[in-house]
C-alpha cells in the first residue's frame, strides 16, 4: 500500500478513499521487462509495462513493494527518474532464483 499510495493504512470506511486506484500502461519502450512499475502515490495509481510473463510481472512488483517504501526516494535531488533500465536487474534476478 505504501508503494502506491504513500500510506500504510487504508481508510476506516469506502467514503474516505480520496481517489480510486488506477492501473495505466507504462510505455517503456522495445524491452518492458527491463522496467520496474512506476507508482504516483499522489494520485493513487501505478503504471506498468507490458511484461513478457507473469512471472517476470510478479517478480518486479514484488521487488518495487518491498524495495520502494519512501514516496520522496524515487526522484534524485532534482526529481530526475531513471528513464533506462535499471542496474539492479542483475540483482533482481538473483533475489528469485
């Protein structure tokens, strides 16, 4: 909840959710499984790639959920995000094997 949304509770009652959760595409170019998801925890929603399997899908949003807790460390000093697949693919891989 708090790679998407920034918080670590839901609210009390369905009144309360400010916006509805959003799933969009990311387009990420000619290698989507080089790309983690992107969540926008202002808006409540996340954009991710057109992963080749579920598998591949499952593994990066698991990585990003439990990897990605701070709403303020995915941008740099200046807000730039990394555009190009990351560093950490190599890494990733090993976490799942």
């Amino acid at each position: 909840l708090v790679f998407v949304w920034g918080r670590s509770r839901l609210p009390l009652t369905e009144d309360d959710f400010e916006k509805k959760f959003t799933i969009s595409q990311h387009n990420s170019g000619s290698n989507p499984d080089a790309f983690f998801p992107i969540a926008h925890t202002c808006f409540f929603s996340v954009e991710l790639p057109k992963y080749s399997t579920l598998d591949i899908m499952t593994q990066k949003v698991l990585w990003a959920m439990n990897n990605c807790s701070s709403i303020d460390a995915d941008g740099g000093p200046m807000g730039q995000r990394p555009v190009g697949p990351t560093e950490s693919d190599d890494e990733l891989e090993t976490l799942f094997d």
